[in-house]
C-alpha cells in the first residue's frame, strides 16, 4: 500500500514538472515570436476592410 502511494505522489511530480516545461516553453516563444506577431497582427487589423 505504501508503495501506491509513493507511485502516485511520484506521477504527480511528473505531471508537475510536465506543466511547468510547457509554461516556459509559451514563456520563451512569446518572448522571442510576440513582437513579430504583435506587428503582424496590427498589419491585419490595419487592413482589415
């Protein structure tokens, strides 16, 4: 019984590291891509009809 417990503290371990990879994975897209997208998207409202 301990070790169940062990095993399913462990995947919410691995399911918090897996949260955390992905948050600064959007953090450094949006860092490097969000003055690009941020024009690109002013281009389109600009000309929108």
């Amino acid at each position: 019984m301990s070790q169940f417990k062990r095993e399913a503290g462990q995947g919410l371990v691995e399911y918090g590291l897996l949260v955390l990879l992905i948050a600064l994975v959007i953090f450094v897209a949006i860092a490097v891509f969000g003055e690009t997208v941020s024009s690109l998207y002013s281009q389109v409202v600009s000309n929108w009809p």
